[in-house]
C-alpha cells in the first residue's frame, strides 16, 4: 500500500500499533504520542541536553546501499551520539518525518523500526513527531538527554599536557561507504579479504553511549566530542574551544583491521581514512595523564594517540622516525 | 553571496555573531550553540514538554508570497502554540535546516531571524541546530517546554456539562492563503474593504501563549488544544481523546470580521472558514461550568461556542432557528 492511500493519521496510529512503549520504558513519560506535546518528568539533579541531527535521501543515505532500517537506525544514532559525546544519557526523542506521497508504508514501516529499535536498546522512546509531504524522505530527529552535572563532558575543558584517546578502531565509514559507492553491494569483488562489517560502520552505526558511560565514571575526562566531521576535524574543535594545540603519534592511531585488509581496493592510504573518515561515531577525548593506569583496566576499548600541547590550534604529527609534521583538519563540509 | 561559497560552518558563525542572546536570556542555559548538544538546567518541579513541527517548501508554503521571515516566524510559531496549548512555557529550541546551495545567505538571515524574533518575543532562545543541504528549503523544528504539574492541559480532560470555548476570531488563516494564491499580494484587487491583517494569520501567526498563561491561572480548565487542523478537526481530538461529544451554537461560533467584509472574494461561506480553517493557532479549550463568570473578567478574548455532550463522538450544530445538524470534521489531511 501506498502512504497516500494510507494517509498521515492512519499512518501514526500505525506507527502506535506497531512499536508500542514497553511498560518499564515509561517510567518518565507523562503522556507519549498522541497530545500537542509530550510530557515527561524531569530529574530534579540532573542537566538537560538537547541536540538535533537529520539525515536526508541522496544528501546523507543512498537507497541503492541503505535499507530502509539502516536509515532509520543512522538517524537515531547520530543523535545518540552527541548525547554520549556530552556523558549524558538520552531520555526521550520527538522525529519528524518529510516522506513522498508514493512511499511504500511497508518502508515507512522499516523506517520507524530503525529509529525504535536504536531509541529501545538505548533506554529511550519516540514520544512525539511530525508527519508531512516531501519529494525526497528527510528525518529530522531531536533527542532530549540528561546528564548528572558531575559527568558533563564539554568541548572546552582539555588542559595543556591531557592523554587525547580514542574509542575503538578508526577509518571503517568512510571507507565502507567509498567501497558501497564503487562496488554497491557486490560482495564478490572483494575475494576472501572480505567482510561485511565494513559497510555497518557507515550503513548502521552504534553510538559508543555506554562506553561514555563507563568513561565518565572511571576517568577524570577534560573534554570529549564524538567524531562526526573526522578525527583531525573533531579534534581541532576541541582544541579551538579549549584554546591549546595537539601532537599526534602516527603509530598509536588505531587504523582499523578491516580498511587494512582492504587497502588494495581503496584510493588513499589506510592512515587518511583514520583520520578523516567522518561519522565514526567513536569518542575523542582528553584525560588527565594520572589516568595513564586507569586506561588499561576499562571493558571499552581506548587508545592513547597524542597529547595537548600549549601551541593554541596546531595540530602536529610524530612519526615512528620521530619527524615532525603539521596537519590539516579537514573535515567535512555540506556545502 | 550564496551559501555555497560560505559554507556550513561560516553560516554557523554568521548566525551566532548576527543573533546573540541576550545576557538575561541565559539562565536556564548552561551551554548554548557550539558543543554536541545544548545544556540546560532543569527545573525541579515542573514537567517537561516536547514537541516538534516542521515546514517544507511549496508544501507549506510558497515564495511568492511569503517572505523568509514569515517562513522563520511560521516555523517557530506552530511549535510555540502546542506549548501553549499544553499550558506551559518555552524553554528552548533546537532547529534543522535544510538549505539549498544556491541560497542566497541574505536569505537565510532573514528565515532565521524570524525563528529567533519569535524564540525571544516568547522568553526563549534557539540552542542547537543542524544545517544539511537540501534541494527545497525544509526546517523542523524542536521545541522544549515547561509546565506545572497544577496547569498542565490534555486533551482528554473534557468533562460532559464543559463549556466549550475559543480563544479570537476564526476562519482567517485559511481565507487568507485563498485570497494569497489567487491574488498573489495584488490588494488593489480588494478594493477599500482590504485589510493586510488578513494575510498575517497565514503568513505570520501569533501563538496564543500569553493567553494560555491568562487561562490556566484564573479558570478551571478540562482540557485544551490548538487549533492547526480547523477548529472542528480538533475539537474532534478532544472528544476523541475525552470519550465525549460536542453540541455548538452556530452564531457563537467567533467568525472573524475580515472574513466577513471579503465574503464577495472567497469560494465558500464564511462559517466554513471559521469551522474548518487549519493553522489559526488559536486555542480551543473546555472548562466547568462554573466558570462562566470568570470567562467575562479576561484580557483574552474566548467565546463561549457550545457544550459537551454524553453523546460520544458526535458533534452537533444549533442554528440561529433551534435546528440541529450533524457536523464532520473535516481536518486538514497532508496526503
């Protein structure tokens, strides 16, 4: 069936059929879908945090790669992201959904079970949204999160001398999608090197929330951002708002495995897409260098790849031969 | 200059440096524009409220007669208004954009200007965004709110016996966008009955927040809604969301003069306007009887329209005669 058959009120109280609130989810929801607002209980101690992140057919995903769920989990992802990025946890999102008249419902549907199924492994629910006409499906997602002012992670705090880690292993979206771009879904291209969890970083990625949560709570962080624009891009905001400068050890990048694997079918080198791959959703951030020990106890995976340094704004690179460069941020750039 | 050439994050530096917020406006907000997400104090007693709302281009609305600010004013109005309707209060508001790369920058000033006039008129400010290449101009956006738990405002509190009542005058939202798409801004053609006003319920409206304020605090309200699907498409939600029905009185019914004076210009009756004019932003709301009184000592202006019923789901019609008629809703359906 079409979404125009269907029509925008059928089409909610479906979404309502289909994805209801699971009974312990609605502990601080008042009223969910269904009012001019949602009403949720607020946590007297607690700090609000706001953020909003959209995704947009053939700007942000491309249906000859994507489904439908990828879409709708990368939507909530982005989102949840920049909750973690603050050491906060999401509570409650509102979605609108820009969708064309001749959408398939059985999309719409896989669409709305991407962005609940993200919103529910996360400890969350979709309680309000918009519905309108669009030639093109765009989502925009708002996500409302508190965080304890205690855990409050900003971009500013990184201190002259700080560790600067990161999450995780680096390179694998931008690489993912340039190979979904060249190859689509031709898996054969690849031979025996393949494997698919390349595409998942970029197709459907998993917001690094409760690695936040056990890095607030064990390390003395200064500052953290998530890295969305690329590693040396996301770095380089921290070190504006935090007004210092930072060395990078070029043998300490943790160069994903797979794009390793993968380099004879790539078109730069693997180090490039480690640092300038864009939507990895892994956490940069800086600690205390006390924390050094600390570091190596945690479940979540951390490397140490630089330190901060009092030259406001450079960002320099160490070779294993101990030669210096300096590096540009290049993120990316929408328009 | 075109958008283009400034790019994503030089449009974010010219937002920050033409819109500041003001020094008083920052007390709830602990981290504005320019982290993952804004940081906001919460306040312990009252409830949350969210919502979100959004605009496209040529679903919404169309160039040719309206201009950027009205766009930005319309935006952020509709989701001022479902505040208002809940009671409550703006607490602040995050905004996707999504822009065209021809756009000229100037343009873009003045759709946000309109956004941030309104954020300020109501107490509020705009505290993160997302900004996204798009083909058609599109915006949604996130509003969060706050209310006492003593006024907060559902739309399933209508009690059988309520008076059923109407903030203003009705019918000019739609009449407006009629004379709009037939006449373009040509006012000559309406000769000395003309009045601009007409054309700013539709190109700018004015929630009815302060109003909303007014109300909760000097009357006994059930249950309340604002009127974005016609005023009977939404008294329906009420009798929907209440179990209740809904008995009005034809010549209470609040129609607005100008839709009267331009009757000779418009395709149907000015009753219709009044009955099923979407996007008037006025409130609708049911209050105990015993409130009649107190309705006479306001500042807003409410007309008392009609009554509600044990009959669910059933709206009625008294005419000037005594005769009764059953009504349909009739809301406005975006597929």
């Amino acid at each position: 069936m079409k979404l125009k058959e269907l029509g925008e009120f059928g089409l909610i109280d479906l979404f309502r059929k289909k994805f209801p609130a699971p009974p312990e989810a609605g502990k601080r929801i008042v009223l969910g879908l269904g009012d001019d607002c949602a009403v949720l209980k607020s946590y007297p101690k607690n700090l609000l945090l706001f953020t909003t992140d959209s995704l947009m057919e053939r700007v942000h995903f491309d249906l000859s790669y994507f489904t439908w769920e990828d879409v709708g989990i990368k939507a909530m992802s982005a989102n949840v992201s920049d909750i973690a990025a603050m050491g906060g946890l999401p509570l409650a999102s509102v979605v609108s959904l820009g969708l064309p008249k001749k959408m398939e419902v059985d999309d719409t549907l896989n669409l709305y079970s991407g962005m609940d199924k993200m919103a529910k492994k996360f400890g969350f629910l979709i309680v309000g949204g918009d519905i309108f006409l669009s030639d093109k499906v765009v989502i925009s997602v708002a996500l409302l999160g508190e965080v304890e002012p205690k855990f409050l992670l900003k971009r500013s705090g990184a201190k002259i001398g700080d560790l600067i880690c990161v999450t995780g292993d680096l390179g694998e979206s931008r690489a993912g999608l340039e190979l979904l771009q060249s190859h689509k879904k031709d898996k054969s291209a690849f031979g025996s090197t393949f494997n698919k969890d390349i595409f998942n970083k970029h197709l459907r990625p998993v917001p690094r929330l409760f690695e936040s949560r056990e890095l607030v709570r064990k390390l003395k962080i200064n500052s953290m951002i998530d890295i969305s624009d690329g590693l040396l891009g996301d770095l380089y905001h921290i070190l504006e708002e935090s007004c210092v400068g930072a060395r990078l050890f070029e043998d300490k990048i943790p160069i994903s495995k797979k794009v390793l694997k993968l380099s004879p079918f790539l078109k730069q080198k693997p180090l490039d897409y480690a640092l300038y791959s864009g939507e990895e959703y892994e956490l940069l951030f800086t600690v205390d260098r006390k924390d050094l020990m600390s570091l190596k106890t945690l479940n979540t995976k951390v490397s140490v790849i630089g330190e901060i340094t009092d030259k406001a704004l450079r960002m320099e690179m160490v070779n294993r031969y101990n030669k210096v460069r300096v590096l540009e941020k290049r993120g990316y750039v929408h328009f």
